[in-house]
C-alpha cells in the first residue's frame, strides 16, 4: 500500500557567441533537482517512509571552438559537476530489538570533466572526426535511492570515471537534389 511521489525539477540554459568568423564560445548550465516524498495507507505514522529522499545536481559547460575555412575546426571543453544527495537512514541506536533512530545522510559529489574534439574535411563530402573526454557519470536517482520495485537503493554510489577516446569518418553525397546520402563509421 506503499504510494510515492517522485518530484522532478529541470532548469537549462545556453549562451553561445561568435567572436569572429573563426572563434565561437558557449556556456551551458543544466540544473535539476529530485524530491521523492510516500505514505503507506497501513502503517501511516511509519517515520521510515517520511524520510527525505532529495537530489540536487548542477552541471555547468564551457567550450572554445576554432574554425578554418569551414575545412577543419577543433573544440575544447570542460565541464564543473556537482550534486548533493540527502537522506536519513535507519539504525539501531541502543541494540535493544525495535529501537530505531533515524540519521542523516549527505552524498556530495564535485567532479571536473574536460574533453577536445576536431574533425577535417578531406574533400567536401569526405569528413574525419577524433575527440577526447575525461569524462563522470554522476549516480541518477533510481540508484541512489531505488525505484522500490526491481531496484535497490545505494546511496554511497560515486560517479563513473572514463576516458573515452572516438575516431570517425563520415561521407555524404547526393545523387541529385532530393536523393542524398550518408555514411558514418
């Protein structure tokens, strides 16, 4: 008889600007923030289920572009992430059967990522990419405090840490002007 809420907020904004014809730079921010609130129709005064179970991340861009020619161009990027998670959680504080407390619980994550991306135009239909990002994962909330169905909850979770290394070519052609076509690898 468990029921829950999940409270979901999205804030999002971009500011992008060209310098000339050769250098652009962007900032981008993303805010969300994650409030699970329930109640149980046969245990209502249960303080296990009016524990906080909230999330707030922010993750902010930045980015330096340059371009030649509109042939080759190269960008680099790094980005600021954080997140505060809060919770209580349940112990014993006596070890007496039935005692139960509840303390908080806080999980602060502050991450750096940075990254650089070109990409070369070999003719005008023949493009070559290659990037590279220092890159975190932060937890989504489903992991942090489960979905109560088919997921446990793990509140200590740390982001995932990766170097993720892409190479790529891309061709497109067209046979006239309403028959175009494209390949990517």
């Amino acid at each position: 008889m468990y029921k829950f809420k999940n409270n979901i907020g999205l804030a999002t904004a971009t500011f992008s600007y060209k310098i000339n014809d050769n250098h652009s730079v962007a900032v981008n921010n993303v805010y969300s923030s994650f409030n699970r609130k329930g109640s149980d129709e046969l245990f209502p005064d249960d303080a296990k289920y009016q524990q906080p179970q909230r999330t707030d991340k922010n993750i902010l861009g930045f980015s330096y572009k340059y371009d030649y020619k509109n042939k080759w161009s190269v960008m680099a990027f790094g980005k600021h992430l954080f997140q505060h998670a809060h919770t209580r959680v349940s112990y014993n504080p006596s070890g007496n059967y039935g005692d139960v407390a509840y303390m908080d619980q806080n999980n602060v994550i502050d991450k750096l990522g940075y990254g650089i991306a070109t990409s070369y135009f070999i003719t005008p239909e023949l493009q070559i990419k290659a990037s590279y990002e220092k890159s975190n994962r932060l937890p989504e909330n489903e992991e942090m405090f489960g979905d109560l169905i088919n997921q446990e909850s793990n509140f200590n979770l740390k982001p995932e840490k990766s170097d993720n290394i892409n190479l790529g070519v891309h061709y497109a052609f067209k046979l006239n002007e309403d028959h175009r076509f494209a390949v990517s690898a």
